[in-house]
C-alpha cells in the first residue's frame, strides 16, 4: 500500500459487470465469517495475519463470480484459447489488486474500519509473490491481468517456485542473499488442484517398437497444478494462473524407512520437490545447470499435457489444434514445448512427423526478450541428450528437416558446435516470432536472427511491451488517479488512450496547482518512508531522480553513479551557485554471481554513505538506495519520481518497462535511443524528454575504435575528476584499492561505453536541472508525458498479440 495520503479507488459501483456489489456490512461479516470459521479465530484475539487471511478469502469468495463465469463461457462457445508459457510470474502482492480490479477498495476499508483494523496495515502484511526475476516476469503479470481485462480465454502457465527472488540486504554495502519463503505462510491467493496432475519423465532412452519411437524414462516426477484466478478491470472476466509443484510418483518408501536409511527413503520426495524449489536468479547468464533444464521441461510438459486434455475434452480432431489453441512461448525458456508437443502427438497421440511439426508451428509463438548473446540459452547435446533423449532426437530431425527445405548458410542451425540453441529452435518451431519494442525487432532481424530472417522473411512482428494501469496507477498513484478520475472522467483506467484528453489541461495553471500537488504528497509521503526505514532525511521538494531496475553493466547504473559523483564534486565547489537540490535514489538486485554488478552496488553504498555525511552538500544532494528492490517497493517510488533514469548502452535494452511505468505516473525521462524509449519520446514529444547518448549504429562504430574510453576520459574533466577519486578510496578510506580493478575496467574494458556517453549525460543531467528550476515549465511536460502515455497500456500490447499472433477475439462484447 503506498502510504500516499489518498487511499486508492477502486472501480465505481456501477460499472462492476452485473455484479450485485456487497455493502459494507456483507463484507464485514463475511470477513468475520472467515476469520470464525476459516481461521478457526475470535475476532478479539486476531492477529494482522489473521485479519489479512480473512479479508483475502472474502475477497478471493468475490473472484470466484467471474473467473466461473468466464470459465463456463468458454466451455460453453468452444472460444479459441490463449496459454502463456512462462518460468517467471513476478506477480507481487494480489489483495489490494483483486480489491481495486472488483471495486471493493472502499468497502472493505470501511468494513475494516468498523472492527477497529486499517486496511494499508494488512496489505503491507502480504507478501510479494517474488516469482521472477525483471522485466520479463512483471510483463508476464501484466499480460495476465490486461487479458482478464480485455476478455481473453487465458491460461498462465509456470512453476510455483517454493523460493521466490532472494531477499537483498547489504552489509557493509555489499549485497547479501537470503532465501525468500513467501510460502512459509498460507498462500489465499491459490486453489490446490490435486486432479489436475501429471507425469513427467527425464533421462532414460527411447527405442524403436514396431517402426515407432518410444521413450523410456529414467525418472519420473508428479506436477501437481495450483490455481490463481486473476479478475481483470470491474470483474468482467477473469484469467488462471496454472502453477505446477513437484511430487513424487513413487511412495514413500517405508522399508527403507524401518531399515533406518532415512535420506533414501525421503530421497523421491526431495528429488522431486526440487523441480519447484527455488527461481534461478539470473537474468541474463543462462546458469546452464542439468537442474534448471529439467525446471523447464517440468513446466512445459505438463502444461502441453494439460492444455491437449483440455483440449481434447472439448474437440476430437488435433489436427485443428492450432484453430483453437494458441501458445506462447515468454522468450526461450519454454522452448523445449515444440519438440514437446510434436512428442505427444506423435508417441501419445499417433500422429504423423510432419503433420506433428505443421501442428505444433502454427500453434506455437516465440517472444524474445534480449539480444544479449550471453542471455541466449545453449545446453550441449550432451546435457539435452542425457536429459531429454527422445527430444534430442526429435530436434536433430526438425534441424535437418530444415536443413532439406532451405538453402541455409551453415551459420544456421539449431544444433552446431555440440551445442542446441534453444533461440533457433524457437524460432524454427513458431510461426510468429516478436521482439518487445520497435527498435528491438528490427534489431532481432539484423542480428539474432539475421539469417533467419532472410529464410522466413515474414515470421518476425513486434509488439511493443506495455504494463496495466491498474497496479501501476489506479493503486500506485490514487492522488494522481482521483485528480485524472475529476478531470477527464475514469474511463483511462479501461481505455488508456483516455489520457490523450488531459493533453489540454497542460496549459491550465490551476490543473498544473493541483498535478503538483499529487506529485509532492507522493514524495512526502516517500520521505517519510526512507526515515523510517533508513533514517535517512531527505528533502521532498529535492528533484527524485529514480533509478530502479536490475543491476547489469548494460543498464549503466555506473554512468548515474559517476555523475552522481561529479554533481557532488562540482556541488562541493561552489555550494552557493544555485544548484538544484535532487535525490538520487538506486534500487535493484544483482545476479548472486554477477560480481561486477556487485562491485558496482558496493560503490553506490560507499559513494552514497560519504555524500549523505557531507555537512557542506547535505542540503543539495542526498543517495537512498534501499535494501530488497521488488514489484511493491516499485509500487512506493514510481509514483514519486521526476526524473526517470533509462540510461541503456543503446542497442541492449530490448525494451523497458519501468520507463512506461514512469511516465505514466508524471516522470520526465532522462535517456538514450534504447528500447522503447525511442517510442516513449516519439510519442511524448522531444521537447519533453532528456536525450542523450550514442545510437545503437553509433555504438557499434564507437566500439571499433578500442581507445574509445581513454580517449573520452581524457577529454572530459569531470570524468577524469571521478575516476581519480575513486581510485584514491576517496569512497572506501577503510580499504583504497577497493575499486582499482572497476576503474581499470572504465578505462580499459568499457565494453558499454559509459566513458563515451559521460559528457552528453553531463549536460542532459544539467538541463534537466535548470528545467526543474521553473516548475510550471517542467509541470507541463509531466502533464503531457502522461496525456501522452495511453500506447504503453499492457490492453494495447495484449491486442496485438490477440491480432497478429493468436488470432483471438475479446471474449467480451463492448
Ligand atoms: C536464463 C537466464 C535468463 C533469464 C531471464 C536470461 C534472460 C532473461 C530475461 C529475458 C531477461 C529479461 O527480463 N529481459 C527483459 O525483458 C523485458 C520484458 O520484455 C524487457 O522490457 C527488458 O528490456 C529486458 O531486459
């Protein structure tokens, strides 16, 4: 719950679809039913949990109306199903969403109210669903709630990880993990669904009975489904969120119990259970494990065996599948599913080889997420062969098959050099591939997939990410979303071209008055948070200067971090000259084994540890980084923020979601050409965003010359200032050489050009400055920023996917 003054509102009573909303008292006694009967407690002797369970099953009893409905209806019209394959789900908290999507957010503060309980109390008390890892496991949540809302017949489908994201915090300014245990207590959220359980085999070999292949598994787990309904917007439809756990298929196994050896009677059990254990945390490096491979064919088996029985309790023919099944693959992860489902059809269901391969095509669609080459995943023949026998041998067959169909170069091919790239695969086996942002496809098809792309010059489309404005400003942002609600009506919350109607109100002063004042009891509010919990002040009239994301050398947190550094050098200088007073805020989680991400957050703590201890800028400049980044902290600063940070070596970003999210909520964004913020200044203006930087071409031609980074360090005084601080422990007095090995790297292995990009950052950070020093000129470049941010809906982006790959109707009549 963002602790902003206004608390948020949810969907007016009368646009909740046919739903008899229940009055104050209803809920009030159906909380007081469940905390009775459900927790088995006295109302007098609750605790926040206790309250918190009971809300939720009230609220979850809400959910059922329309995820039934729109279940049955899809049965009953036999509608074209959509399933989205994913191993991250970075879902958050789920009470105050389901509250805001059923409109029920003041009735239940009211019904709390009466029993003497605060309702930003319990929804601080609820954990984040931590299932993911960035951007491309929030997309998915985003996907899944903008197909609730646009009416999509929809399945998520991914693993219920006993162990989200690890938990941040720093000691010594390092980052330390530890183990996140969302489940340590009862999850309200999920219905066990022990009937929906399949088998699912590893190792082994496949041999040849009767002219057919069959596979003869080594190992066999149990996936065991957990179900999430997700409502949309006013309740009028709902999607599921299929979670597998693992179980084993053998008993345990007793005898060996009585004969004392305990670890081999418990071994099925434990072997099992670690298929849903815990999230690999990376996200870029593939860790390549045997584990996190079988992780994948978990999911994805049983997801294909669940969507052909579903599939097959309603139609006969699986020849049609793809006329009522489309699946999409959330980058390579899933990608074992086109040999998967070739399998099933053909072992299981006596299909034919190339009607197996023209079904599982055109039902499947690949999603890719990054071009960088270390993120793509290869496992080696070996690994995929000991693993997935039958699959390695179905894969070497697709390979050749397209070996036979095209004149290929020899660059292309799924298997090569021992290895199998999941990425040509997936794009092999998909009859649409799209990249996440204009400039991203366009990039997949000169690079990536370059070859590819010539051989199937019509496979590849883009849709532009987008995030749902529910979660991230309807409940963020409720100063903001009841001023929009009082002057261009509530319709953006359904419609976010809506927004485009507020465009006008830019040149009212007294609607900038009241925008600004949103904007400010957001950052008192954030103020007072980071006294709190950081006993750190900062001012709330200060510029926030936002950067939040995962820590990656690409993303630059080191650029905002030497600059931060130079503000305050220069700051210290002349303190009097009239600086704008900002506060760098930093927030984002390193790869357990990333160490230079690492080193680069030990720097920002040192850095931020003696700027906030100046008495001479303390006035000027403040750095927050706080501690365990996630999807409700994002909920806290975004709609806070001034300045938004996408600050991306262009060319590597794919696409950003934070960057929406920003300017959504009245952020100005200091950026590069990267990702979709080429789209985001196309459609703000380029008088309303902070440019800077290299292009993606500029890049590449930088890049060949190899003095690059000296050459711009000796030509930029500022940055020459920095890096000699740095290497003189200017941040580190207990330990000087702490950085010598970063600062060689800034001189000599600057692979993403932070050296080249400095001085035009400088200067951008700069104007950003003098801008904020006339606020009715920076206010309404705000108003038009979000008057202007209607495209970067997750409905927008779930549309076209609806109308370029999976050829689906809404479900829903207008
Ligand atoms: C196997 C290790 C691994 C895990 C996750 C490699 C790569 C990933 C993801 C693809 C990384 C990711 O989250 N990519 C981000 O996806 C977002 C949603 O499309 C984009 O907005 C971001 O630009 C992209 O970095």
């Amino acid at each position: 719950m963002t602790a902003s003054p206004v608390t948020a509102s949810s969907a007016p009573a009368s646009s909740v679809s046919g739903l008899a909303r229940p009055t104050v008292d209803a809920l009030r006694a159906k909380i007081l039913h469940h905390l009775e009967y459900t927790l088995a407690k006295d109302a007098g002797h609750s605790s926040r949990y206790d309250w918190r369970m009971a809300t939720s099953f009230a609220i979850r009893d809400e959910m059922l109306k329309p995820w039934f409905a729109a279940t049955r209806q899809t049965y009953d019209t036999g509608a074209k199903r959509v399933y989205y394959l994913s191993m991250e789900f970075l879902i958050g908290r789920l009470l105050e969403d389901a509250m805001i999507n059923l409109g029920l957010h003041e009735t239940i503060a009211a019904a709390l109210a009466a029993e003497g309980q605060t309702l930003s109390d319990i929804i601080e008390d609820e954990p984040d669903a931590a299932l993911g890892n960035g951007g491309l496991g929030r997309l998915a949540a985003c996907f899944l709630e903008s197909m609730a809302t646009v009416g999509v017949p929809a399945h998520g489908y991914g693993i219920r990880y006993e162990h989200g994201l690890f938990r941040q915090r720093f000691e010594g300014g390092q980052q330390v993990e530890t183990p996140e245990d969302w489940l340590s207590q009862p999850h309200p959220w999920e219905f066990a669904r022990p009937e929906a359980a399949y088998i699912v085999g590893f190792k082994g070999h496949s041999e040849l009975r009767r002219g057919k292949s069959v596979w003869v598994p080594g190992e066999t787990v149990k996936a065991s489904a957990y179900d999430t309904p997700v409502v949309g917007w006013q309740g009028k439809w709902a999607s599921t969120l299929r979670l597998w756990a693992g179980l084993p298929t053998t008993q345990f196994d007793l005898e060996r119990f009585n004969n004392g050896d305990y670890t081999a009677a418990a071994a099925p059990e434990a072997l099992a259970r670690t298929l849903s254990r815990v999230l690999y945390p990376d996200d870029t490096t593939p860790a390549g494990k045997e584990l996190r491979l079988k992780q994948e064919y978990f999911m994805t088996s049983a997801a294909l065996q669940d969507i052909l029985r579903r599939y097959q309790s309603q139609f006969s023919t699986l020849a049609d599948l793809p006329k009522h099944v489309a699946i999409q693959l959330n980058d390579t992860h899933p990608a074992i599913a086109g040999p998967e489902l070739m399998r099933l059809l053909m072992d299981q269901h006596d299909m034919g080889w190339d009607e197996a391969q023209t079904v599982a095509r055109a039902t499947l669609g690949y999603t890719n997420h990054t071009l960088l080459p270390e993120a793509l995943e290869r496992w080696s023949t070996y690994l995929m062969g000991s693993v997935l026998p039958r699959h390695m041998e179905i894969i070497q067959r697709i390979d050749e098959d397209h070996a036979k169909a095209h004149k290929r170069p020899p660059s292309v091919g799924i298997v090569q050099h021992n290895e199998v790239k999941m990425g040509d695969l997936a794009f092999i086996m998909s009859h649409k591939v799209n990249g996440v942002s204009a400039l991203h496809s366009e990039l997949v098809k000169e690079t990536v997939f370059h070859d590819l792309h010539k051989l199937h010059p019509d496979r590849i489309t883009n849709e532009t990410n987008g995030v749902t404005p529910r979660r991230w400003m309807r409940l963020s942002n409720p100063a903001l979303s009841t001023l929009l609600d009082e002057t261009i009506g509530e319709g953006w919350t359904r419609d976010l071209d809506h927004l485009k109607t507020l465009e006008p109100f830019a040149q009212d002063a007294a609607f900038r008055e009241k925008f600004a004042a949103a904007k400010r009891a957001n950052k008192v509010a954030l103020a007072g948070w980071v006294q709190d919990t950081m006993g750190i002040d900062i001012n709330p009239d200060a510029m926030f200067d936002i950067q939040i994301k995962r820590l990656h050398e690409y993303k630059r947190q080191l650029l905002n971090c030497f600059e931060t550094i130079a503000l305050w050098h220069n700051m210290r200088q002349t303190p009097d000259a009239g600086w704008t007073p900002r506060v760098k805020f930093f927030g984002g989680k390193s790869a357990p084994g990333y160490f230079v991400a690492k080193e680069i957050i030990h720097l920002i703590n040192d850095v931020a540890r003696t700027i906030n201890a100046d008495p001479v800028t303390g006035h000027l400049l403040k750095v927050v980084y706080p501690p365990n980044y996630n999807v409700s902290m994002a909920q806290r600063l975004i709609p806070a923020a001034d300045l938004s940070e996408q600050i991306s070596t262009a060319g590597k970003e794919a696409s950003g979601t934070g960057n929406m999210k920003l300017t959504l909520n009245g952020a100005l964004t200091i950026g590069t050409l990267d990702g979709a913020n080429v789209e985001i200044r196309d459609l703000v203006g380029a008088d309303n965003f902070f440019l800077f930087g290299l292009t993606a071409d500029g890049v590449e031609k930088r890049r060949k010359n190899i003095n690059h980074a000296r050459e711009a360090i000796e030509d930029s005084q500022n940055l020459r200032d920095v890096l000699q601080m740095i290497v003189e422990g200017r941040f580190s007095p207990e330990e000087p050489d702490r950085y010598h090995g970063l600062v060689d790297r800034a001189w000599h292995h600057d692979h993403y050009l932070v050296a080249a990009d400095f001085d035009s950052y400088w200067e951008a950070q700069r104007a950003a400055d003098a801008l904020y020093r006339t606020p009715q000129d920076w206010n309404r470049k705000a108003i038009l920023n979000v008057a202007r941010s209607g495209f970067f809906s997750s409905d927008r982006t779930i549309r076209g996917y609806m109308a370029d790959i999976w050829d689906v109707p809404s479900a829903l009549k207008d």
